[in-house]
C-alpha cells in the first residue's frame, strides 16, 4: 500500500479541479500550511531538492541541481508506523510474524500477540506503547482477545487495520507536534466520500468499530475519515528479515509518482529510518519520483491498483505506451495465430480493446483482467520454497507472455 503517496497525476479537467481541495477556503489552508512546514530559504539551498506545486501535483520535490545515481536525498524516521493491512498477523513492537495459536506469547495487559517478552520494540515510541496498550487493555473482548485461531482472515484484517489508525489519533492527544506533521497530508477526503465502496468500508469497518464497539466516542466520525485518507494515499510499506510494517515519514511523502521512477528507497530495519536515493542521473529541477505501484506489473494492473488506492489515473510515458518503453510488460501470446503478440489499443482507456499486431484477434479489456487474475491466483498458491513448481509455472507462462 507504497502505496503511495499524495499529489498524483490526473488525467482530466475533473479531476485537477477536485484536487484544488474543494475552493479558496481549503487552498489558502494549504498555502499556509505550505508556508509553515517548508524549509527555509537557507535550509532548503543546502538541500539536493525542494518544494514546488502546482495545481495538478500539489506539492511535490524537484531536484535543486544535477544528482547523480546513487546520491542520497531524504534519510528520516517515521512520524507513525503500523502493522501491514493484510490478514497476517504480527507483532506490534517489531512488525514480524507471529501466529494466533494458544501457545503464542501475549501481552499480559492487552491480550494481542507478540513475538515474545523481550521485543525490542515494547513501550518504545515505533512499537507498542503503554498507552496503546492501556487503551486496548480496557477494550480486551473486542480487541486482543478475538485474535485466536478461530478469528478469519477478514476479522483479523479487519483488527489491525485498526493500529496505525488508532497510533495516529493518540498521537493528537499526547504528541500534537507529531500529529500536526501528520494532519499536514494530503487526505483526498472530498474524492475518497464520492467512492461509495471505499467510503462504506471505512465508515463500517474503522469509524463504526471505534466510535461504538470501542466506545471511543469522543472521536469525531470526519477526523478518522481524514486518517484513514492520509495512509491510503501516503503511507510506505517497508520490512526486512521477515518484518512488514507501514510507515508516514516526515519528507518522503512529498515525492511524486510514475512508473519510471528515479528514486529508489530502502529502510533500516532497527530504527525504521527510510533512505531514499537517487537511481539515475536526474537533471536540475526535474521531478523526483517513486513508484506507488509494482514495477513489474503490467499497465492494466498498475493503473487499476493506484487508482483504488491513490485515487488517480496514471497517465505516465509508461502507461501511455502499449510497448510500455520497450519492456512489452503487458503483451501476451495471441491465441488465434501464436505468433503475434495483444496489446492494449489504447493503454489509458482501462475498459478498451485489446488486439493482435498480426492477425485480426481482439480482446476485450475485462477478459484480459480475469487472465491475469488466474495468472496471479497461481502463483499465490505456489509454496516460496517449491523451486520445481515455480519453474513449471513459468513454463506455462511462456505460453501466455512468451519468453
């Protein structure tokens, strides 16, 4: 869920009007906003980068002079961090897996699952805290205690969602400068509310559960909405050794995306920190990028992920391509005359026709979709470690991308 972050490309008038943030009222928040947080004038000179915007971006950084490949731009801490929103579940200090077994050790307070006594990240700042311990200590029925074996990967989902969501909130009342960072973020609440599925599962799922199955009523139903929009559209997804964790850093956020990115990032896997730097030579005031999607995904895929999760249609030199830059990412075999090679027509109209370069085989866009999906379903049911089975998958892929 890179996710992400904020301040995308749009592909028509609609959307760039949407991103103005809905009148002059919220655009002269965001300037002073952008007034308070950017760097100073001497700071930001001794910077490999800066802060620009526009009305298509928002903010986003451009190189402050040439930088070469492999120069480093932003190494920084989170200003919040969380387990994954997936069904696996983890510890809440180091964000590796642990199992929901009986036998599986658990915080004596809350009840939730821990990889054991001594997790480097107890009562420390970037795992969990006292205080998010006392809260779901009081809340342990409808919390920690209904992570068991019993629990389907929805519950469980649906549960540590929760954490990060509710970390940030906490920190409204006990770290306000930390939080100010935060609330800073792009949010797309105004084009997240007109998204009735999103807004729903967010609305049931997250303010419901909190407001009343928590009883944390003091929270108002708009400022969780507003969290839940900054990590939909800004968070990271770091790990390393078997941790998996998503993060809201201080800088990084800022970047923008395209699917030919020149930035690439790492993190430390004791202190969390991000380190991001440049992949290739990028030229003086030059965007700088990442990728919110998977490289290795075709266009299809890439487009449809960004745009449910970051609200945007990518409209890139990549997406626009149906050679994708030479990569030929998305082509398949034809089925009708197996030697020439279906592309999308038209890359950025999502629901468009498909064709074959050597024969007259069409296919329609949702027909391409499901392939892929059984494509993807495949491979997820392959075991990591069973080398012989990975290896007739890819035989059997030849077939269906070619070599």
């Amino acid at each position: 869920m890179p996710g992400r972050k904020k301040n995308h490309h749009k592909n028509n008038n609609n959307s760039r009007a949407r991103h103005q943030r809905g009148g002059q009222q919220s655009k002269d928040k965001q300037e002073q906003q952008d007034k308070e947080q950017s760097p100073s004038p001497t700071e930001e000179k001794e910077l490999p980068y800066r802060v620009e915007h526009s009305d298509i971006y928002g903010r986003y950084l451009v190189a402050n002079r040439q930088l070469e490949a492999g120069e480093t731009l932003i190494r920084e801490e989170p200003l919040a961090i969380g387990p994954c929103v997936s069904g696996d579940p983890v510890c809440l200090g180091c964000y590796h897996p642990v199992s929901l077994k009986a036998d599986q050790y658990r915080c004596p307070g809350c009840a939730w699952p821990l990889c054991g006594s001594t997790c480097a990240g107890l009562k420390h700042r970037h795992g969990h805290t006292e205080t998010e311990c006392q809260l779901y200590a009081e809340r342990r029925a409808v919390a920690g205690e209904l992570l068991t074996e019993r629990a389907g990967p929805a519950e469980v989902r649906d549960l540590y969602e929760l954490v990060m969501i509710v970390r940030i909130l906490l920190l409204r009342q006990h770290d306000p400068e930390q939080f100010a960072l935060i609330a800073r973020m792009e949010s797309h609440t105004e084009e997240r509310r007109q998204n009735a599925v999103l807004w729903r599962h967010y609305e049931e799922k997250v303010v419901q559960r909190l407001r009343v199955t928590w009883q944390l009523e003091d929270l108002e139903a708009e400022q969780v909405h507003e969290v839940c929009g900054i990590l939909d559209v800004n968070c990271f997804e770091i790990g390393q050794n078997g941790a998996k964790a998503r993060t809201l850093y201080p800088s990084a956020f800022l970047l923008a995306h395209d699917c030919t990115p020149n930035t690439a990032h790492t993190d430390d896997p004791s202190s969390f920190e991000i380190l991001l730097r440049t992949s290739r030579r990028v030229r003086e005031r030059e965007a700088l990028t990442l990728s919110y999607a998977y490289t290795l995904q075709g266009t299809l895929k890439r487009r449809a992920f960004m745009h449910e999760g970051k609200l945007f249609w990518c409209c890139c030199r990549r997406c626009s391509d149906p050679r994708e830059l030479g990569t030929d990412c998305s082509a398949l075999v034809c089925a009708t005359c197996r030697t020439g090679s279906v592309r999308a027509v038209d890359p950025l109209q999502q629901t468009g026709d498909w064709a074959c370069d050597r024969c007259a085989h069409k296919m329609g866009a949702t027909e391409v979709e499901r392939q892929l999906d059984r494509i993807n379903n495949d491979l997820e049911d392959i075991d990591v470690h069973d080398i012989p089975g990975l290896e007739n998958f890819l035989l059997r892929c030849v077939c269906i991308h070619g070599s």
